[in-house]
C-alpha cells in the first residue's frame, strides 16, 4: 500500500545527522512531535500520541478510557486478533458480536449485548470499510457506554462530516507495513478529551517520568510500560503523512471503477458502505462459499474467510481464554461463566465465506485498474 522514497529518506537523514535518535532527548522538539501536530490537524483532533505499534495504541487507549478489570467490552468478531488481545491485557474481557454486511460490527447485536458491566465498545473499520458509526455513538450514549475507535485499517479514511478516529471517544491508527501510510510499525492515539491524553502519556512513558512536556499534567502518575516511538519513526512518519490524502483519493477513484464494471455481473454484490460516497475499500459477496473461493483465483483478490488471524475462531488464545499466567487472566479472576461458541457467530463465519476482497491498487495506472476490473466482471459472470 504505502510509497517511500526520497522524502522519507532525507527525513531520516536529518534525524541521524542530529545524533538525536529518542524522541525526547531534544528538548526542542523533533519528527515524531511534528508528526503528531501535523496528524492532529489532518483528522480534526486536539490531541495526538504516536506510539510504536497498533497494538501499543489500542492498549494505551483502554487503559487512558479507564478500562480494566472487571469490565466487558464489545469488539467485533471479524477484527486482527490485536482488538481482542488488548482488551485482555487491560484485565477486561473482550464480548464478542457479529458482523453484518458491511464487514463491521452489527450494531444492533452489540446493544443487545450490553449488561451492567459493559464499559465500552470497539468500532473496527475494516479493510478502509467504515463501520456504522451513527448508529454506533447513539447507542453508546444511551447505554452510557464508551466508543474507542480501532481505525488501524482506515487510517485518513472520511466519514460523512470528518475523518475516522475522531469520533469516538478515543481512537487509534496503526502504521504498520500493511497500513494506508507506514514506518514498518507504529501507532497512535487520537482523543479530544484532556484526562485521556494525558493518562495515555503517563502509561505509554513508563510511567515514572517527568518531561518538559509532562510539565502540565493534572493526573497523578501511575505505572505504566514504554510504548515510546522513536525520532526515527516519527521522521518517516512525518514523511508518510504528506503522501495521506493522494492514497485515500486515488483508493476512492479505483473503487469507483471497479463498482462500476462489478455492478453489472448480476451474480456478484457490493458489501454496503456506511457512507458510500467516500468509501475507500472494495469487498464483494457472492451466493455461496464455493463462488467465492473461485473468484479469489483472480490475482488482487482474497477471500475473506482465509484471512487468519482476523476471524475470530483463529484467535486460539482468546477462545481458550489463556493468558500468561493464570492469577492474571481475568476470565479466571472473576465469576463469570463467558462462553466462545462458535455457532454464536456463524453469521459471522458466513459472511466471510461468501465474500472477497479486492485490492484496489492504489499505485497502479488507472489503465490497469480498468483492466483488473473487466477481467474481474468476466470472471464473476462465468461462476
């Protein structure tokens, strides 16, 4: 997905010619604080944490919204098994809900869901596909519950009236090799509310520091790990950043002509999109499992339900609710009888065996995409 070139070179340069490798061993600030400014702007949020993975960031999100032990959250059952696993490592226990059409969260199921102990829920944007966002926060707000957002896949993605991962009340990226921009790894949160900003602070820097920007905190310091990015990071990151827009722009172009040839083939549909207009993801669904395993032969298209460790049913850890040691693990801690049977989710299960998605070559030509996307049709007509 993501381009690197010159830009991302001379920013790395800079950073190494400065001897200054540590974000914060240069009071005057450098690459991974211009990144965060530059990202904060860019999404429409007061404030910004890079961290060095997406999982760093889901975490510190949970733990900065006050998650914890004893506490449920919702996630979706087609999500990287990262949603999951942060939502244990905070002492919570991940509640796990169906997807719809859209290959996001069904928010109607989560609401239902919902018991005393539920604190919040987990809206993945999936493959650039947004999940239902409205329906999502009017829930959350009724039921007094809280909305993280897990952006990791969509990150610069628009929905309606701003960019994902503003919406909730914490969200996160990921920045990751397979991401929409990339450093390899890293991540960050993304929050307009003040206390979880700067709790995420505190936790993400072990905790135990004070900075010249720490100066300002209001919350007491708890321990915390290190989830600290470095200059290096931010330098290419800072870099990645300016390429964001032309990404999202030419997915949404290439998604267009795909649909466009794709919707005549009367054996294939289109997964909705919660906002079709700025829909930067393509995944179609077929009759039955076996269309869509032979439409996957195409080149730049998989089918969703080999996508590992994304389905919840290959999450092995989760659903034998094993953690590192066992007076940790809060589904032993508390007295909660909570089952992971997979028929529960077989809406889940397939969803994904009838569809597919397809690449939309961000760096191809558009000739090339007009291509694909005829062959695409010939071969979907022929199942």
């Amino acid at each position: 997905m993501t381009r690197t070139g010159w830009r991302e070179m001379h920013a790395l340069a800079r950073v190494i010619q400065s001897g200054h490798l540590m974000r914060y061993s240069n009071d005057a600030g450098g690459f991974a604080a211009r990144f965060e400014a530059a990202l904060g702007s860019k999404i429409g949020v007061k404030h910004v944490l890079a961290v060095n993975s997406g999982t760093s960031a889901l975490i510190t999100a949970l733990v900065a919204a006050g998650i914890g032990p004893g506490d449920e959250v919702l996630i979706p059952a087609y999500t990287w098994v990262a949603t999951a696993a942060a939502v244990v490592a905070v002492g919570a226990i991940p509640i796990l809900v169906n997807i719809d059409e859209s290959m996001t969260i069904d928010a109607r199921e989560a609401e239902a869901k919902i018991t005393s102990r539920t604190r919040a829920i987990v809206g993945v944007h999936m493959l650039n596909l947004v999940c239902d966002l409205d329906s999502i926060g009017e829930m959350a707000r009724k039921n007094g519950i809280l909305v993280i957002e897990d952006a990791a896949q969509a990150v610069g993605v628009e929905y309606k009236h701003g960019r994902v991962g503003a919406f909730g009340h914490v969200g996160i990226f990921s920045f990751n090799q397979f991401k929409n921009i990339s450093a390899g790894e890293g991540g960050a949160i993304l929050t307009n509310n003040r206390t979880v900003f700067t709790r995420a602070r505190i936790y993400h820097d072990v905790g135990s520091y004070t900075r010249n920007t720490e100066l300002d905190v209001q919350e007491p310091f708890f321990a915390g790990v290190n989830y600290r990015v470095s200059e290096l990071t931010g330098a290419v990151l800072y870099a990645q950043l300016s390429r964001l827009d032309r990404i999202i722009r030419r997915l949404k172009e290439r998604r267009k002509i795909m649909v466009r040839q794709l919707q005549s083939c009367k054996s294939i549909r289109i997964a909705p999109h919660h906002d079709t207009e700025n829909a930067a993801g393509l995944v179609v669904s077929f009759e039955d499992r076996r269309q869509a395993v032979k439409f996957s032969e195409q080149r730049g298209v998989e089918h969703l339900a080999a996508s590992g460790r994304h389905i919840f049913s290959n999450w092995i850890p989760i659903m034998e609710q094993r953690t590192h040691d066992v007076r940790s693990n809060p589904y032993r801690s508390d007295r909660r009888n909570i089952v992971y049977d997979p028929e529960d989710f077989r809406i889940t299960s397939d969803i994904l065996d009838r569809s597919c998605r397809i690449f939309l070559g961000v760096n191809h030509p558009r000739a090339i995409v007009y291509a694909q996307a005829k062959w695409l049709t010939r071969a979907a007509s022929a199942l």
